[in-house]
C-alpha cells in the first residue's frame, strides 16, 4: 500500500506536541502572573468609599487605636468595621458642617449603616481569625501596610496563599510582642535582629508553623 502521509507530517506532529505544551504552560504562567498584577491583587490601588476616610488623618495625626474603631479584633475572626455611632462620637462635636461627612450624619440620623467597601477581603474558601494572629504577635502593619500613612485604604499584599504560607512556614520573620502588634511604629530593640526575637516569640506565645490545608480551608 501506497503511503498516505509524507513523511514531512511526523516532523509536523512532533512539532505539534511540542508547540501545544509551550502553549499550555505560557497560558499557566501568564494566570499566574495575571494572579498577581495590580489590577487582580488590588495593591497600592485606593478603594473608592461612600466617605473619603483617611488613616493618615485619625491614626498617624491624631494617634487614635487600631482598636478604638476596629472593636473585636483581639476577640473574634472579624476586626469588625466601626459604627456610626463610633464616628459621631466626636463628628458631632468636630467637623459638625462638614459636606464630605454628610453621608455619615445621615448614616446617624436615619439608622442606617454606611455601605462601607471591604479592601482586605478574601474568598469565601479562606479561614482567617484576627484574634488568634494578634494573640501570636502578628503586628497589624505586618498585613495591612503602614496604615498610618494612607490617606484612602488600600491593599499592601496580595492576601494570596502563597503570601500567607510565607508567614506560617517561618513565623519567626515576622512576630513581634504582643504589646507592640498595633504600634505603626514600632522597630526592632537594638541589637537584636528579628530572626533572634521571634525565635524567642515562637517559644513563648507557642507558635506553631501550620501548614496543613484545613487550618484555613475549612
């Protein structure tokens, strides 16, 4: 029988194979990177909010806590987002005409909550519990930037697993005491490098490198 094929096809088939797995892993790495670009991960991009609220302003000016606003963050999974309540408590001594704040004196005056946009917020599959972070010695900044110095809120990491693991693979990096976890300014003592003082925080807050799937995809 009279061949069908030249044998200029096995050259091609080969070529074929080799073309499509090129492909197949140029579209993995471009996911991948597509995963971590600015416009997915949101980093250093501002969200946009129903009231232009500036960390710079209410914590790196007037020094006000991370915990004054954000209430259960030492209790619960949650850092919860203040009330309305909790801003007119000096908005309705300060700033009292203010146009940029009338949205939160409606907020106050008809009971309803401010339709706040979340900007650290993770997928539905993902486990986090501020509390037991805080308990460890995991400084606020440490996820959230150098907060104190954003006049609108925005993402500092990616808030990927990988980034995460980063941490629970050698929490020794990033632990400081706990009484320094809402200090935006706080600095290692002198002459200790981190490596040593969080080994030494690793023993004594009993931290443990969790690894396993099921500590946060629950």
């Amino acid at each position: 029988m009279s061949q069908i094929f030249h044998k200029s096809f096995n050259t091609l088939s080969k070529a074929s194979v080799v073309l499509g797995g090129l492909l197949a892993a140029s579209a993995i790495a471009w996911l991948l990177g597509a995963n971590r670009a600015p416009y997915i991960s949101l980093i250093n991009v501002p969200r946009e909010q129903p009231v232009p609220f500036s960390h710079k302003h209410h914590v790196g000016g007037l020094g006000i806590d991370c915990r004054y606003c954000h209430t259960s963050v030492e209790e619960s999974a949650q850092a919860s987002i203040p009330s309305t309540k909790t801003c007119m408590t000096c908005h309705s001594q300060v700033w009292t005409n203010a146009a940029m704040l009338e949205p939160v004196r409606q907020s106050y005056q008809n009971d309803q909550s401010i339709p706040w946009l979340k900007v650290h917020d993770l997928p539905d599959f993902a486990y986090f519990n501020h509390s037991i972070h805080i308990a460890k010695g995991v400084g606020c900044q440490t996820c959230h930037g150098q907060v104190d110095e954003m006049p609108l809120m925005m993402r500092k990491n990616t808030l990927n697993m990988e980034w995460c693991l980063t941490c629970h693979r050698a929490p020794e990096k990033f632990l400081r005491p706990r009484e320094e976890v809402f200090n935006m300014n706080w600095t290692l003592p002198k002459g200790q490098t981190q490596e040593q003082l969080g080994a030494e925080l690793v023993e004594q807050y009993h931290v443990q490198k969790l690894t396993n799937c099921s500590t946060c995809h629950r």
